[in-house]
C-alpha cells in the first residue's frame, strides 16, 4: 500500500474556489445566451470575493500543505487578499469595457481567474518548482489575456512580444533553480536556507541567485528586464494593463520577497548590491522615460517600472522594517494605479480610446467626480502626503535610512521628485486649459466602472490618512530572514 | 562522477557505430545518380511548393489539442500501474483529473475546435 502524502484541503481553499469559479465559467458560457454574458462577471466577481472571504478567515493559521511545498501563513494570506481584490477590481472594470472592444467573456474572466490561481500558488510556495509552477500558470493565461483584444494589431504584437520575452525570462529563472539545486541538493527553500548557513557559498550558488534575480527582474519589469513593459501595457486591453501592472507585479514581488528576504537572508550581503544598482537602474530608466510619454497608458507603464524600482528599494533594506514597506507599499501601488487605469478606461469609448495625455485637457472642468479622482491616483503616485503613496515612500525611505543604505534612500527621493512632471502634468492639463484638446462629449456613466474608481480613490485617501492599521498589518504578515 | 562512465562509453560506442554506417554506405554502396532521385522526399508523392509555405493555423490548433490529451494518457499509464496500491485516495485523485481534462474537452468540441477547417 502506498501512503498518499498529506493534503491539507483547508490551506488550497482559496486557490480551489478560484479554480472552481473559473471552469464553471468556462463551461456556463457554453450554454448562454449572448445578451446574458454579463451574468458571467458577477459569478467572476463572487468567485474573487469569495476567495478573499475565505483568505480572511483562515487569518492566524501556519500550515504547510503537500509536503511543505505550499505554506498557509500570513505572508500567502496577506497576498491572496491582494490578489482576490485586484481581480475583483478588474471584473468591476471590465463589464463594460468588454462590450466596447468585443472581447469573449468567458474565456476572459476564466482566464482572470486562473491567473490569479497562479498568483495564489507563487505566494505560498516554499519550493523552487512550485513558485515556477505557479509563475506559468500566472504568465500563460496572462499571455492570452494581454492579446485578447483581437480586433486592434497592437494586442496581438503585445501578446506574442510578452510570451516570447517571457518564456526567455523562464529559462533563466529554470537555470537558476537547477544551479541552485546542484548547490544545495534541495530545491526546498528552508533546506536551501539551512544549506546556505552551514555549507557556506559556492560560485554555483551564486550564479544561481544571480538567475533568479533576472527572472523575477523580467516580471517585476525592473530594468534592465524592462523593455517589454511599455509595449505590453500599451497593446492590451486597458483592464489587463491594469491586472498585469498590479496583479503580476505583486505576485512577482511576493515569491521574489520570499525567496530572496526569507531564505537567502543570510546571505544579504552577497545579492545587496545587484539589487541597489538594479534599484537605482529601474527607477531613473522609468522615470526619465515616462516623461516624454504622449500615451497615457505608456506613461503609466513607465510609472510601474519607475515604481518597481521604489519596491526593490524594500528589498534591499531587508529586515522586518524593509520587509513590512515592501508589503504595505505594493498595496498602496495597487490602489493607486488599479484607480488611474480606472479612469483611463472611463474616458475612453467605444472606437476611441482618448489615451493621449492632450485628450485630459479640460477634463476637469467638464467632469468634476472624474477629474477629482485622477487628481488622487496622480498625486498620491507622485507621493504627496497625505495620500497612500506618501506613506508608503516614507516607510520604503526610512528603512533604507534605518538599514544604512542613505544614497539609495536620496536616490529614491530625487526620482519622485522627477515622476512629479509626469503626473502633475495630466493634472495640469485636466484643470488649467480648457482648449486645445478634443471635446469629449457626453461620456456614459458606469455603475461598476465608476465603483471600482471611488474604492480606489477612498483607499487611497484613507490609508493615506489612517496607515497604523495596515502597516502593522504589513509588520504582522512578513517573515523574518530565515 | 564514476558511475556515469558506462553511460559515456556507451554515448561514444553509439555515435562512432552511426557515423561508421553512414559513412560505410556512402563508401561501399552503388552509386546511381537520377534526377528523380535527387529529389526531396515528400512521402513518395511528387514535391510541389516551397517548405517556407503557410498553412492553416488549425493545424497547429489541433496540434496544440494532442498534446494535452497525450500527457493525460502519460499521467494515466503510471497511475494504472500502481491503482491497488493507491486505494480509494488515488481514484478519486484520477477522476478529479479526468473531470478537469472532461471540461476542456466538452469546451473544445462546443467552440468547434475539432472540426476540420
């Protein structure tokens, strides 16, 4: 008789019900009627909120499932709930917007659905081969979702670009998870930790790392690694730009966080100084580039990778303080930036996307409720207090102050100052003109587009104002370095 | 490191027999060239078009198709040797398997995948 290895069914809920959700879709939208389709975004949406529910509630265990392959602590449960209310964020942003491009609903939330499957399994890994598990159920349906739009030529380049770049990106991570294992013998993170403090370092060891650094780099879009990401984000449909630059970049950074704070936080010193130069690199390439940008959602691209390089600040202060900033500062980047990709899609219409920046001249004055909000997405990305990206700077820039890194932290700080041109300027252009732009009359109010929008702009502005509670959150749900 | 020398021995052994072979036919056997001979071999029908040429982008759908199922029967194949042992457990692991594959395929043949374009 063979013993099946232990499953614990409680610590896979929220990734099943996520699983279930999204072949029910799958199957439901064979049998449906086109006119009722949007039947399949609220069943999307119960699935994701069900999720978070349930994440919610298993607050407080420390399991492990699969034989240590997958762990249920805080850390996985603070993500899932990221994740779940990122992609119930992008169903809110998708009902209408699907009709105006004529993209398949059901594919498209099942498609949502399972990536966040995958986002669900690289935050809770504890096995090299899991996260690369989860990291390509991620990456496969993100793939299909970015060229989804089939009737605009940019999606279909920004698919293919993406899965080739990608699929790239994987091999280096794979290589670096069998150098890694060649080291150690283990692809186990806590054998590998174990095996990082007694056998000390190998060159082999360090090559390795170096790998993992350039595959999460490629996810994250930290520059170098970056090249894909404007593109990218510029062909899809709006709302998955918005899922990529928040949802995958989030799971990125949690296995990234993972593996690099908690099992190889012996070895700090050996990986501090690829990351502060990458640090330095992602921020000023995204800044600098962002400020030429026409487009907005290439402008917003640039912003994510100039905002990537804020997140790699974290990582290179490590500790429980850089750790928590980290944690803290990826929710606050998700709420903003899931807001300003919100009103990129409430100006646009159907045959007219109005992505330019020039299309935001006069907006303000026309529409009140629209202009107020991307007032806040845009200065809170600037990181003007007392909005959640101020906080959230300040908690990056004091642990990297606290952590003895002071020029990474000036560095950080000189970068915001740069990205305030970028973002003031929309500003600018939605309040201090009034012509010079195209007229965009008559924009349609809608119900779930404009929801998700003022969630967005409350979040923002409370935690902004009230960040104790989420910050010792953030402080509860990281691991220490092992 | 010793115990892969037989695999090195027989890795060498393998590619001296192969190039020895074609080297030994190229040398000993007849040589009679024709024009027909020359041509490429494109199971014996007579070649037309260029190997550059496109074709339908269901081929690589079906393709895609195969592939899936294929690694469905490879999971299968181990899994039946050991089902006895594996219990009630493994059974029901299968089917929840199987289930998932099930949908794909019902989904597949409602989008009409399956038929020839």
């Amino acid at each position: 008789m063979i013993t099946p290895p232990p499953v614990n069914w409680l610590s896979l809920l929220p990734g099943l019900i996520l699983t279930v959700t999204g072949l029910l879709i799958l199957f439901w939208d064979l049998w449906m009627k086109p006119e009722e389709r949007r039947l399949l975004a609220w069943l999307g949406f119960i699935g994701f909120v069900a999720a978070g529910i349930v994440s919610v509630l298993l607050w407080g265990r420390n399991e492990s499932a699969f034989n240590g392959m997958l762990a249920l602590d805080a850390y996985a449960l603070f993500f899932n709930v990221i994740f779940c209310v990122v992609g119930a964020m992008t169903i809110l942003m998708s009902v209408h917007y699907l009709e105006t491009v004529e993209i398949q609903p059901g594919e498209y939330y099942a498609l949502l659905l399972f990536a966040t499957v995958g986002m669900v399994v690289m935050a809770a890994a504890t096995d090299l081969i899991v996260i690369f598990l989860g990291l390509e159920t991620m990456s496969i349906a993100v793939y299909v979702l970015a060229g989804m739009w089939i009737r605009r030529l940019q999606s279909s380049e920004a698919a293919l670009k993406y899965f080739l770049l990608g699929a790239f990106a994987s091999g280096f991570f794979l290589y670096g998870i069998a150098l890694l294992y060649g080291a150690t013998g283990s692809v186990q993170l806590d054998k590998i930790a174990t095996a990082a403090t007694t056998g000390g370092v190998s060159s082999l060891f360090l090559v390795g790392i170096a790998l993992l650094i350039v595959g999460f780099g490629f996810k994250v879009a930290a520059a170098p690694f970056h090249v894909w990401t404007p593109d990218v984000y510029e062909g899809a449909p709006t709302t998955v730009t918005a899922f990529m630059a928040v949802g995958v970049k989030a799971a990125a950074f949690a296995a990234f966080a993972r593996v690099f704070l908690h099992t190889f936080g012996s070895l700090h010193a050996e990986w501090e100084g690829i990351l502060w130069v990458l640090a330095v690199l992602t921020m000023t390439v995204g800044n600098i580039t962002a400020l030429v940008q026409r487009n907005i959602k290439r402008m917003l691209a640039y912003s994510s990778i100039a905002h990537a390089g804020y997140l790699l600040i974290a990582m290179v202060a490590g500790r429980d303080l850089g750790g928590a900033a980290l944690l803290y500062y990826l929710v606050a980047y998700g709420v903003m930036t899931l807001g300003a990709f919100g009103v990129v899609l409430a100006v646009g219409r159907q045959g007219e996307p109005n992505e330019e920046v020039s299309d935001y001249i006069g907006l303000g004055l026309r529409y009140p409720v629209l202009g107020a909000a991307m007032t806040v997405f845009m200065l809170s990305l600037t990181g003007v207090p007392p909005l959640v990206g101020f906080t959230g700077k300040f908690y990056i820039f004091s642990a990297a102050v606290q952590a003895g890194y002071i020029w990474l932290a000036v560095l950080g700080v000189l970068n915001s100052v740069i990205s305030a041109y970028y973002y003031i300027r929309v500003v600018v252009n939605m309040y201090m003109y009034e012509e010079g732009g195209k007229t965009i009359e008559a924009l349609s109010a809608r119900p779930a587009l404009v929801t998700a929008i003022l969630l967005a702009a409350v979040a923002t502005v409370f935690m902004g104002v009230f960040p104790s509670a989420s910050i010792s959150l953030a402080k509860e749900s990281f691991l220490p370095p092992g | 490191m010793e115990q892969y020398v037989p695999v090195l021995i027989a890795l060498i052994l393998g590619g001296l027999i192969a190039t020895a072979m074609v080297f030994a036919s190229a040398i000993l056997g007849p040589q009679k060239h024709a024009p027909v001979k020359e041509e490429p071999f494109e199971c014996g029908n007579p070649p037309s078009g260029s190997a550059w040429g496109r074709f339908s982008v269901k081929f690589y759908l079906a393709a895609i198709l195969f592939i899936i199922f294929d690694i469905e029967v490879v999971f299968l194949y181990p899994w039946a040797v050991v089902f006895r042992q594996l219990g009630l457990f493994g059974f029901i692991e299968m089917l929840v398997f199987v289930l998932i594959l099930a949908v794909g395929l019902v989904y597949i043949i409602k989008k009409g995948a399956l038929e020839p374009a």
